[in-house]
C-alpha cells in the first residue's frame, strides 16, 4: 500500500485508510507501537492484538505456584498435561 506523509500542523504525518485501520482493529485515539526494524523499515502494531510475553519474575511466579499443587509422586508432565498447560 502506498502512502503519502503530508505536514499536520508543525509534524509531518502519515494517514491511513479505513481498510488498514479496520484490518488492524483501529479507530480514532487508538494507541499503536511503533519500531524500526531495519533500514529504511517501520513495523506499527496495534498492542491489543499482541501475544503479550510474561515478565521474567511472572514466570517465576507462576512456577513456585505451581510447586505449592504439585502431588507428590505424581508425573509433573502429566499433572501440568491434565491441567491444560
């Protein structure tokens, strides 16, 4: 797709068209992350629709949870296969 970046006030902008922002889930005020990812290359993203990654410490978390249920004796493969994880 093929944009054009134009002045808006004192900045220059880029718009996009209702097609894009549908198939980004976007409107008016939406927030969107921004990262050049190589020469010349700009990836925007809509945050909402990111696979959020846990933080280390969520993950430790989560694990030392885990140790507290965990049945003595029992496959821990099986019991965390058994509980969907």
């Amino acid at each position: 797709m093929d944009l054009q970046i134009n002045r808006w006030g004192n900045s220059l902008a880029v718009r996009l068209p209702t097609k894009l922002l549908r198939e980004l889930q976007l409107e008016e005020g939406s927030h969107v992350q921004a990262q050049v990812t190589a020469p010349g290359c700009l990836l925007l993203q809509n945050p909402s629709l990111i696979e959020q990654v846990p933080s280390r410490e969520q993950v430790i978390a989560e694990l030392e949870g885990l140790h507290q249920v965990l049945p003595m004796g029992r496959s821990v493969v099986r019991f965390m296969c058994d509980q969907g994880y």
